[in-house]
C-alpha cells in the first residue's frame, strides 16, 4: 500500500481585511464564531482556494465605518 502524506494547512490567528480602505485584522477565533457567516467564507480554504498568500488583505468594497458596527456585533452580540 502507498502511505498518503497529508500536509496540514497553518491557520493564520488574525485576517487582515480592508475595507474601504482602512485596515482591520480580526482574530480567527471570532470568524469561528460564525461559521455560516460571509467573513468566514471568504477566510476559509473552499472559497480562497487559489490564494496561499496568508499575508494578503482581503479588500471588500463597502464602508468602513459600518463595517466597525458588523465587529461589534460579532464581539459583544449587539451594537455599540
């Protein structure tokens, strides 16, 4: 029988996302959090599947001072 290697991707800690043009890095442990979510598709393997880049930003074209609300909630479960 053929032994099969499998290599285990690294999980980057934080995402580093641009939005609008300013810069977030958000943990992969909050992204855990919602797994369903679209933050957490697009930082998951199945979506970037050509993209082994880790250090890249991921740009999203959306305003960034609501984007701080979306944080928000997903730390504290409301709206500050």
């Amino acid at each position: 029988k053929k032994k099969v290697s499998l290599s285990i991707l690294q999980v980057p800690k934080t995402f580093r996302f641009n939005i609008g043009g300013q810069k977030y890095e958000v943990s992969n442990s909050l992204l855990d959090q919602y797994p369903e979510s679209m933050l957490r598709s697009i930082t998951s393997n199945r979506w970037n599947i050509n993209n082994n880049n880790q250090e890249e930003e991921i740009f999203i074209e959306r305003n960034s001072s609501r984007f701080q609300f979306v944080l928000d909630y997903m730390r504290d479960n409301r709206v500050t």
